[in-house]
C-alpha cells in the first residue's frame, strides 16, 4: 500500500472532517451576514427553478442515502437483506437520484457560466463548487456500470466497512481499498474536498437548512394584547394633544 494512499484515504477524510466542522464554526462566529446562499434569483428566474429543484432534491437524497448505507453496520439489515440486493437498491435509487441531481447541477453551471449578468457577479468559489459537484455527480453515475459487474455486494461492503473504520477510529481502513477502481476512489477523494471547502464557500447554508427543522419542536410563542383591562366606569387619563 503506497504512502499516497495511506494519506488520501487514512490521514486526509480526518482533516477533511477537522475543517469541514472547526470552520464552519468559526466563520459563523466571525462572518454571520456572509452566511447565506446568495441567491441570484433577482438577477434571472428562470432557468434556477428547475436547475435548483432538480440539484436540491437529488443532492438531499444521496446525501442522506450515502449516509445512512456506508455507516449502518451490515448486521442491522442482514436479517432481512443481502448485501447483493442493498447494492441493487442503492444503484437503482442512486442512479435515478444522480441523474435527477446531475441534470439540476448541468442547468445551474450553464446559467453561471453563460448568463453575463449572473457570471459578472459570480464568485470564484461559487463557480468552481458547481465544476466540483458536476463531476462528483458524473463520477458517482459512473460507478454504476462497475458495480453491475459484481452485484454480490462485495465491494460495496468493503467501502462501507472503509467509512466506518474511519468515523470510529479504527485502523485497517486503507487497505479495504486496496481493490477498489480508481473510479470510486475519484469519487470518495472529490467528496471528502467538497466536505474541505464546505466552510468557505455558500454550501454553509445547508447547517440552517438543518437548524431550521428544530422550529418543529419550539414550544408556541405567547402572545399578549397591550390593552389595558380597565374596570368599568373608569376613564383613562388623556394625554397632552390627544384628540377625542
């Protein structure tokens, strides 16, 4: 196991989670008005609703998914499913997710690129993290071929074993890998750099997006009248200028 592969998949997720968690922190601390997405929407309406639909929902799910399939230990579900037919489920679902995301990034991109008025106050950043999440999205779909190749489940268990090792701290992670295209490791690679640059870029509106759901659970808010319950046959005083 080369030295590179020690670093990029047993040393770089740790750094990748250290920054993506200490600076979102510290530019919330220090930069709360540039905490926000900073729509373009007043500059052009019209290809963002699709574009912006299409990428939410299936950015949503395959976060979620990729969640919850890579760190749900195999003993939870083995009674009720192989791990062949979890990789089915997750290439069907992924794959119609992906394209779904994949289409919604390819619409947000063009009108980055292409409209003048929106591409004239763009930010570096802002166009680089869509050219990032294209080909994250690209290099996911390409994965489906190679996981159709061996629909047993193998590979996807070892990369799944890979990311619990990693949030448990436990050694033995690297060389699960040592397997896998370099097809996937593009993708797991390009992940954990979206997770480094997450605090530097509008992707730091995503922690109010999850914030937001706590308002579920806020208690009701008291309202009071200001009027005065005055017994009867009592005036309140006038006030200076006050008209009747």
């Amino acid at each position: 196991m080369s030295y590179l592969n020690q670093f990029v998949f047993g040393i770089y997720p740790y750094i990748c989670l250290t920054v993506f968690l200490l600076g979102s922190l510290v530019r919330f601390d220090r930069d709360q008005y540039t905490w926000k997405s900073d729509s373009s929407q007043l500059l052009k309406a019209g290809q963002l609703r699709w574009g912006s639909n299409l990428f939410h929902v299936g950015i949503l799910f395959l976060f979620f998914g990729h969640t919850v399939g890579m760190l749900t230990p195999h003993f939870l579900y083995e009674p009720f499913m192989t791990a062949g037919a979890k990789q089915l489920m997750a290439m069907v679902s992924g794959g119609a997710f992906g394209v779904l995301g994949f289409i919604g990034v390819t619409l947000l991109l063009h009108r980055r690129l292409f409209e003048p008025r929106i591409r004239a106050t763009s930010k570096t950043s802002d166009i680089v993290l869509l050219l990032l999440l294209w080909l994250q999205f690209a290099l996911g779909l390409a994965t489906i071929p190679l996981s159709a190749q061996h629909l047993d489940g193998g590979m996807m268990m070892k990369l799944a074993e890979w990311a619990q090792r990693i949030v448990t701290f436990r050694g033995g992670a690297v060389e699960l890998l040592a397997e896998a295209s370099w097809v996937f490791k593009a993708h797991m690679f390009l992940g954990m750099s979206i997770f480094l640059i997450f605090p530097f870029t509008r992707l730091v509106h995503v922690w109010s997006g999850f914030a937001s759901v706590t308002y579920l659970m806020r208690p009701y808010q008291v309202v009071r009248s200001r009027r005065l319950n005055v017994p009867a046959g009592h005036n309140l005083p006038r006030q200076p200028g006050a008209r009747v």
